[in-house]
C-alpha cells in the first residue's frame, strides 16, 4: 500500500494501476486539455494528478450504471491509497457497446 510518505509519482502510479481494476473503468483519461496527469520518468502518468492536497483521477466508463455510484465505488477505492489526499474523480466520457456489459444490480 502506498503511504503518505510515497513521492507524486509512485503514488500516481499505484493509483492508476488500481483504478483501471474497477469493471465500470474502460480507461484513464487525461482530460481534454492533458492537465490530469503526474510527471515520471520517461514521461507522465496520464489520467492521475497528483497534487499536494489533492489526487484527481479522469476516467472513461462503460455505459449503463449511475456515473455517481460508479464515481463514489472509485473514490472510495482509491481514497486510502492516495497519502491522506482527497481524491476528485472526473468522468470525461461514457462508451457504450463494449460487449460484456455493465454488472446488474444498479
């Protein structure tokens, strides 16, 4: 687990690892503009910014649940692994006809 001690990087690294486990994630984004991103070596973590009271997160998710309950489940998930920074999550777009659907229950 990464602790509070964890540099930008590792953290937007461990964060982005995670958040694309959740089934409601296709992919991370770095938003339109590329802002929600963390420099590393050899480049940048895309879709993860890590910033020093707060951790965005911009996603792409499958189609057919209720964004803000797909958006509270990463939040939540991703919160105890972000070094006691708050964790913004922004849904930057919605793909349907992935095959495989959504899970029921919502």
């Amino acid at each position: 687990m990464v602790g509070e001690d964890a540099g930008p990087e590792e953290t937007a690294v461990r964060l982005a690892e995670e958040a694309v486990r959740f089934p409601d994630v296709v992919e991370l984004s770095p938003g339109a503009f590329g802002t929600i991103s963390t420099p590393a070596r050899g480049g940048f973590v895309r879709g993860v910014a890590v910033r020093p009271g707060t951790v965005e997160v911009g996603l792409v998710v499958r189609f057919g649940r209720p964004i803000p309950r797909v958006v509270t489940e990463v939040r939540e998930g991703l919160g105890p692994l972000a070094g006691g920074r708050a964790v913004h999550v922004f849904v930057e777009d919605v793909v349907a006809g992935l095959g495989g659907g959504a899970p029921s229950g919502d």
